[in-house]
RNA sequence: GGUCCCAUAGCUCAGCUGGAUAGAGCAACUGAUUUCUAAUCAGUAGGUCUCAGGUUCGAAUCCUGAUGGGAUCACCA
C-alpha cells in the first residue's frame, strides 16, 4: 500500500504545496459499510488545503485516481477518502504474491533469539497455567522463526531446592518404595502426590506445636518436618550419595512424566537448562559488579544494588553468608545463555507475579553494561483463574494439565460422534482427529487472548467447539480440503479473469494481510494477534463458500478461480494455525 | 503505604501508534440444508467503553485523578 502513500505526498504537494512525512498519511482498512477497501483519513489535511473535508478529499482522490490506474473509484465520507483498488489488482495480488510457494516466507534476518518458556519444577506436574505457559512459549517461537529469526527454545528446570526436598522428604517416610512402575502412575503424578502429603503432615505438625503454646512464626519454623526438609537439602548441597541419588531416582520419574505431557501438548525444546547446574552461577557477576562500583557492600557482608534512582528499591544480590540468592543465579544464566549462542535477543516466557523480578535483572544487567541487555524481554502473561479462585499445587486445587487433555479429547469425541462425519475413518485415524480437535479448541481458547490479561477458565463449562474458536477454524480448513479434493481439473495455473465479486475481493483482501500480521505479532511477541486473525480469515471464507458455488461455479474459468481462492484461503489457515501450534484435520 | 498490571454487551473477548454509526463469539430469539461438510451462514435483541476532569476539529484509545480487582515490594525461589 505503500505506492498509495506515496501518491497521496505527491498530490498533498501538487495540490496544497505542502509536504508532509508519510507517516502523517493515516491509512486504513475501510470499514464493510462503505465502499471501498483503503480508506486515507483527510482530516488533518484540512489545514493546509483550507477546505471542507469532503472537498480535500475529493481533490485528493481525483489525483489519484488520475496518477494511479490500480485505483477503480473513490467516495469521500466526511474526513474519510474511501478508495476501490481494480479488481485486476487484486487479482494480481492472488496470483503474484499470495498463490506462489513463498508467500508469507521471510528471509533470514540474521538474528538469533532464545526463548525460555515452561521452566517447570520437578516436585509436582504440570497444570493449566503451565500449558498457557508452554503454549505461550512455543507458538512465540514459531512466530519468531516465520519472521526470519533463527530461535533457540530453552527450558529453565528447576530441579533443587526446598521444594523438591519437601516431595522426596514425604516419598522417604510414607511412600513405602512407591514407584511409577509399582503403582502404573505417571512418575511426575507420583511425585507432586507427595508433594501434597507433606504439606498436609506439616500443617498437622503446625497445629501441634500451636497448641503447645507456640506462636503461627514459630511453629513453622519449628515443625520437624520442615527441619529435616532444610537438612536434606543441606546434604543435597554437600553431595551426600543417598540423598543424590533419591533425587536422580524421582527426578528421572518427573522427566519420563513431563515428556508425555509435552509431547501430548505438542511443545519441543532445543535446550535444556538445569538449575542444579546453574544455581552456583553469578558469583563471579557478583565480584565484577563490586569492581565496577555497580553493586555495593554492607557491614556484614551482604552485597546489594542500589536502584532507588529507578524508582525500585534496593536489592540484596548475595547474602552475608557468600550465598547467592535468586537473582544471583538469574544474573548467571543470561551470561550462561549469552555465552553458550550469542544470542541478539533472549525472550523469558514467565507469570505476570515476576514483572518486578525482571524489572530488576535487565536493569542490574544494563548497568552492569552488558552489551546484549537490551535484547532482553519478560513476555509477561496473566494467571489462570478458576471461579473458586488461585490455583495452588501445595493444596491440590489446580487443574492438572493431563486430566485436562483427556476431557477436551473425550470431548472432542463425543462432538465428533455426533455428527457422524467421519465414519470411515479408521480407529487409528479417529484418535488423532480428537486429539487435534481437542487440543485445537483448548490451545485456541489460550491464545486467543491478550497474554497479559488473567484468564477465566471454569472447569464445569466446557471450553467452546463453536464460533470464535480452534474447532472452526479447523472446521473451515477440513472443509476447504473437502471441496479441493472433489476438483477434478487442474487448478494450478494462472487463469484470464478480471471481475470479482465482493466475497471473493474481501477474502483476498484478508488474505494479503497476513504476512503483516505475522510481523506484528512477532514484533509485540503476541500470539493472540495471530489467532484473531485466522478467525477473521475462517469467517470471510465461510461467507465466501456459502455465498458462492465453487465446484458448480457458473463456469469453467470461475470454478478454477474459486478453486485457486479456496486453496489459497487453507494454506494460509494451515500456516497461521501452526504458528499457534495447533494442526488442521483434512477432514473432521 | 510504594510500584506495576487489568476494567468494553448477561458471559468470554477484539478494537487502544487518536478518526466514520464501538465489533465478534457464547447464551436468548428468528430464518436458511433436493446444491461443494449446518462444528456453517443470514438476521433480531443486547453498550452511560468503571467514574470524574483534561488535551484535541475528533477520545474506548493519550494525560491526570478516583474507584474496583489482581500482582509485587524476603538474607524464599
């Protein structure tokens, strides 16, 4: 649209003697109740041509419709220039640009991102904020890479702590040798199980010792149970072989569970991070920040940074004992991350809760003047909410990840079932449908909302198969396929049309948009932009398939168009959908 | 208390680099299938864009303040 703007600076000039920048050329989509497809906003034209808006409008317009033979027509609306492009340019845009095998392909633009996202802990499984979490990261990272980016994706494990300690301390006293293979649970299920049963045993102990005469504080503190927690974790530290190899023991039954659901979920992984690796990490970030005069020293020995000029606080970076604290390790992992692929850009797929946290790091890191700090990004997103409130894994009110896919499958089946489409299939073939279906409605419902808003999910209301949803997005490609599959004619070349058809032009209109979309959403790192665009996509087709006969076109030339359309509108739903994550049956 | 995020139809959400009569889906109601998949399409109804100011030719969009909701401000991670 860009030889518009250009046009519209030179008649700005030609017809006022003013020049403006193009980016003071306000351009956009007419909206469906006029006519037209651009719309150019002359209010601020007004100025200098001293006249009515209408008028400017209608000068303009007239320039350019005698400067430009892409352009058919134009009306003016108040301040509005709504211009009709030929339908020979739109047809040209379908056979030049949309229908070839690069459509939508970006060059290589030499940058290299990471993104970090998942970044489970190994005490519990997986839960519905972790899948709005890893859906998040992959889909990010297939955007990134549609744009031209080479993306490493990375996973943070956190595989030490107090946390961990607190399932293998419960597994130890009342798991009686509980293992997946003994009880066929899935190891990751196992594990966050005992999870739960210790803090069940520790809040018995929190009453006891409370009811002795102790004070909340106290008790807590005081509890053996979180006593004997502190002590494993300090031989975990110290290397003690029991306790290490517990740790590998249960650790390796987390892995084997989280595999499947990841596999189940559809996210891949080039990189795996462990934090019993990189916990000791930062030190040394530590001992530079003290020699640059970035991080300071109190009396007893604690090593902090003062931020207070930011607007934030200050913050302690190692404590008086020599350990590290959280961030200390964060500090380290950049480095470790930057030194291992020379990253441009490293993208942290992490909660909403953890805004400050980042804040804070890329901050210490900028003034630490590491080079590579301003391609640091915190994709930020909600919490998942349920009616009754927060999820919390310590009290087993979550929605766990696995049992969620088995419903939306099983839901998916029984939507499927009902409609009998899909009778002939084979049994193999009808599982993987419902897994697509399933996991298309679910990962839709994810994604199509602004990442850092909260999201509502209701477990009692099942998530949606139709409307503004994966199903029919996936729906509208299966059925493109039905009709492709019927063509018997060779739809591939270019055929001799000229006139189109609204439905036909607002669908290639839509589909033109889509490379831009792509940019965007890989630009403001948001998924959601790609997912309302393919719905608005899926819905113009639809328009367009129940508007107009494509097989019993009225003939032989139309029929092939509609066929090149229909086709053209399935790749573009198929990729778009992919960039989200989520596959488009043939048939369903 | 300081800081950050959010607030649009009964519900779930788009729209936010200022532009036309604020759009979808769900739920409700009406209609469309001898014709390519009705998980579809067409329509009816549903709005003080939380409130109050300000900037502007023009504000859901920008600024200030208030209200409501959430998060965060650990020698936890």
């Amino acid at each position: 649209m860009d030889f518009i703007i250009e046009a519209v600076l030179k008649a700005v000039k030609h017809l006022y003697q003013t020049d403006i920048t193009a980016d003071s050329v306000n351009l956009q989509e007419t909206r469906k109740e006029f006519e037209g497809q651009v719309t150019i906003v002359t209010f601020p034209f007004i100025k200098f041509s001293c006249k009515s808006p209408e008028q400017t409008g209608a000068e303009i317009g007239e320039y350019l419709k005698e400067s430009l033979p892409q352009i058919a027509a134009f009306n003016t609306v108040k301040g509005f220039l709504n211009i009709s492009l030929t339908d020979t340019y739109w047809i040209d845009k379908l056979y030049q640009e949309i229908l070839p095998e690069d459509f939508a392909v970006f060059k290589p633009n030499g940058k290299k991102v990471m993104v970090e996202y998942s970044s489970p802990n190994t005490n519990k499984p997986l839960h519905l904020g972790h899948v709005r979490n890893n859906l998040l990261g992959f889909s990010l990272a297939q955007i990134l890479s549609a744009a031209g980016y080479e993306v490493i994706k990375a996973n943070l494990v956190n595989d030490r702590g107090i946390h961990i300690c607190k399932s293998m301390l419960a597994w130890q006293l009342y798991g009686n040798g509980e293992t997946p293979i003994s009880t066929g649970e899935k190891g990751d299920h196992l594990v966050g199980k005992y999870y739960v049963i210790f803090d069940k045993e520790y809040k018995k102990e929190i009453e006891f010792l409370k009811s002795e005469g102790q004070t909340e504080d106290e008790a807590k503190k005081n509890a053996p149970l979180i006593k004997s927690a502190q002590e494993m974790l300090q031989k975990w530290e110290a290397g003690d072989e029991e306790v290490i190899n517990l740790w590998k023991t249960m650790n390796t039954w987390v892995y084997d569970g989280f595999g499947k659901t990841y596999n189940r979920l559809g996210v891949e992984f080039d990189k795996f991070y462990y934090e019993s690796n990189t916990y000791l990490l930062g030190k040394d970030i530590v001992e530079e920040g003290l020699a640059k005069g970035v991080f300071f020293e109190k009396p007893d020995g604690s090593v902090w940074i003062d931020l207070t000029a930011d607007g934030l606080d200050e913050k302690l970076v190692r404590r008086s004992d020599g350990t590290s604290v959280y961030i200390t390790q964060d500090l380290g992992t950049a480095q470790l991350k930057y030194d291992d692929f020379d990253v441009n850009e490293s993208i942290y797929v992490v909660g909403n809760e953890q805004d400050y946290h980042f804040k804070v790091l890329f901050l210490i890191l900028q003034k630490l003047g590491k080079s590579w700090a301003k391609g640091l990004y915190h994709l930020s997103y909600g919490m998942v909410d349920l009616p009754s409130g927060k999820m919390k894994s310590r009290e087993g009110t979550v929605v766990d990840a696995d049992d969620l896919i088995d419903e939306m499958e099983k839901t998916a089946k029984e939507q499927t079932e009902a409609l009998g489409k899909v009778n002939g299939s084979t049994e193999e073939e009808k599982l993987h449908l419902y897994h697509t279906i399933g996991m298309g409605a679910l990962k839709y419902f994810l994604l199509k909302v602004d990442p850092k808003k909260r999201l509502l999910f209701d477990p009692n209301e099942s998530v949606d198969f139709q409307g503004h949803t994966g199903p029919f997005i996936q729906y509208t490609h299966a059925r493109i396929k039905s009709v492709l599959s019927r063509a018997e004619v060779d739809f591939t070349n270019q055929i001799d049309i000229t006139a189109l058809d609204a439905v036909e032009r607002d669908l290639i209109v839509v589909l033109t948009q889509y490379p831009a979309i792509v940019s965007e959403a890989a630009s403001s790192h948001n998924p959601a932009l790609i997912a309302n665009y393919i719905y608005e996509l899926a819905k113009t087709y639809n328009k367009f398939y129940h508007e107009k006969s494509i097989l019993q076109a009225e003939d032989g030339l139309l029929k092939i168009f509609r066929l090149q359309l229909s086709s053209a509108s399935a790749k573009v739903i198929s990729k778009g959908m992919a960039l989200l994550g989520i596959e488009v049956p043939e048939r369903m």
